[in-house]
C-alpha cells in the first residue's frame, strides 16, 4: 500500500494573475502558502479474483473495468496522461481533513497527490516542479478546466511563496520567515467557513472573462504582491499593515464580478472584522468556501468563540508539499 499526503493551501495576495490568460501576456505573482491540511490518497494493488479491474471510493465509490467508465475526471484525467496500463490494476481511496470545494486548492491537491502515489506505486522519483506541470496540463488541458496554476505549484512545493509566472515558466521563492515571525503569523490566522461547498469552475470562467475587461483591477491586485512581500519580511512583522493588505485584496476581487461574493459572505466577513480581526479575504474563485483572517493573539480565543456557529479553524504552515508519509511493498 502506498499513501500520499498533500497539503492544501491559503491563497493570500495575487489571485487571479496566475491565470494564463493574464499572465502569458502581463506577467503573475502571488504569495500563498500550504497548511498542514491535507488531501490523503492511499492505493494498493487489486486482487485478481475481483470482478472488476479499479477500485475508486471517494464521495462515492466506482468500480470499473475500462477506463472510459471512470466517472471521476482527474483520476481519469491522470491515467490517461500516464498512459496507465489497463491491466496494472489498484484500489484507491481519497480521504481529506477539510471540506472539498471550499476556496482551498482542493482539487489540486488530489491531482498532485494522485500523480505522486501513481509515481510511487511504479517506483519512479516524485520531482516537485515536474508534477506541479504535469497537474497544471492535465487540469487546463484534459479535463478543460478554468483554474489558474498556483494551487498545483504549492500542492507540490508546500511552504510560504512568491510564485512568479513568465509566458511559458514559472519561479517558486521562498519567504523564508525567522521562527518568531512564523510562529506570530501561524497563531494570528483563522479560517471560517461559510458553510457553502460551490463548484469553482464557473466563478473561474467569469474571472477569466473578466480579465479584458476589469484589467485595471487585475495590475492593483498584482502590484500588492510586492508590497505585501516586503511587509512579510520585515524582521517584525505588523499583523495591523498585513490585514489592509488582505482588505484591499477583498475589495478588489469583489470588484471584479458581482457573482464572487453574496449577502452571507459579506454577512461573516462583516462580523469578523467587527469582533477583531484585522483584515480577511475569501480564498479561492468566489461564492462560498473559506474566509481567512487575520487577528492578535490576544483577541483569539474570543473571535472564535463570537464567529459561533460557524467551524473555525486554526493552522500552521506545512513546509514538504505532497510526499509519500507510507509504502509497503
């Protein structure tokens, strides 16, 4: 049996720039980071006295004998890249710590985590930029789907960066944070979640259309990635100066569609600014999902007891990205 872990990430400035359509002719950064939580995929060999040749059990279970029967599109999507042999056969089954779509790179995390199993269970070297390309082609390229290409990169990588993307490449710079700062900006966030799952894909097409359009807010999102990079590595970091960012962030991807934001989401961000939090964003492509703030140590334990009933969660950074935590031969 083999298992990957794969984290999934928080996207704090420059979302929407890592889409091709605006990067391959402007140029992208964003600044994002992963979070020790994680999209879990274990698989094992099939025994052949089984009537069927796959095993797939997520949401739902599958069990299939030719591939063009998978329902699951990126687990169809990566033996068909793969060029997976219809005879190898395995069980495979998908556990997550957070909720799926949810503003969180979830599927993402699944492509990537898949790709590094499938990689393991043939015996080959996960390479990190390797399957972060390999996942951002099968997403964009196979399956056709609207995302950009920072979520597969940090599923990858994991740690707190500045991505940056050329026309036909991209760069991973860690920001590298002293242990003090890590641990002051660890405790000072909070995920909140809404309450609503949303399919990303169609928030995703709107921002792409969009970007012809509304390119002005495109060039202030991405002149803050600069900005918030250098508030980041001060050797003291103000939580005050990083929660305007993250405000200014959330006004200007609400700027972008009316359809990104609605009455309840504006409804817990409002309540989270009022009872302390410094600044917050939505994270992901828009209409539900997590909402990240940011807020003082001190005011905590209180913010999360007034944001009730709504989940809270608190996090750390993951420092790996997506790696093989079991194999047994």
């Amino acid at each position: 049996m083999i298992i990957s872990s794969t984290p999934f990430r928080v996207s704090l400035f420059g979302g929407g720039t890592d889409y091709p359509a605006w990067f391959k002719k402007n140029g992208g950064s964003v600044i994002s980071f992963a979070i020790n939580k994680y999209c879990y995929i274990s698989i094992r060999p099939l025994p052949s006295f089984f009537d069927y040749k796959y095993r797939f059990v997520y949401s739902k279970e599958e069990r299939v004998n030719n591939f063009n029967k998978i329902e699951h599109p990126a687990i169809k999507g990566v033996l068909s890249f793969m060029k997976w042999d219809i005879n190898k056969t395995f069980e495979l089954h998908h556990d997550g710590d957070l909720p799926a779509r949810s503003g969180l790179g979830s599927s993402s995390s699944f492509t990537v985590g898949l790709l590094n199993a499938l990689y393991s269970y043939n015996n080959k070297r996960f390479e990190k930029k390797k399957i972060a390309n390999q996942a951002i082609f099968i997403e964009q390229n196979l399956l056709k789907e609207n995302v950009g290409c920072q979520d597969q990169i940090i599923a990858s990588y994991g740690g707190l960066n500045k991505i940056i993307f050329q026309k036909n490449d991209f760069e991973v710079k860690p920001i590298n944070l002293t242990k003090k700062n890590t641990k002051k900006f660890e405790e000072s966030i909070v995920l909140v979640y809404s309450g609503i799952s949303r399919i990303a894909d169609s928030f995703a097409k709107e921002k792409i259309n969009s970007i012809k359009l509304k390119n002005k807010y495109f060039y202030e999102i991405s002149n803050l990635v600069d900005e918030a990079e250098k508030k980041l590595k001060n050797k003291k970091i103000d939580l005050k100066e990083i929660g305007i960012l993250l405000n200014e962030t959330w006004k200007l991807k609400r700027s972008i569609s009316l359809n990104i934001s609605n009455r309840t989401l504006d409804s817990i961000y409002n309540k989270g600014i009022k009872h302390g939090a410094l600044g917050g964003k939505l994270l992901g492509a828009g209409g539900g999902g997590f909402i990240a703030f940011i807020i003082k140590k001190e005011n905590k334990n209180n913010f999360i007891k007034k944001m009730k009933p709504l989940g809270c969660c608190s996090i750390k950074f993951d420092n790996h990205g997506s790696k093989i935590i079991y194999k047994n031969s």
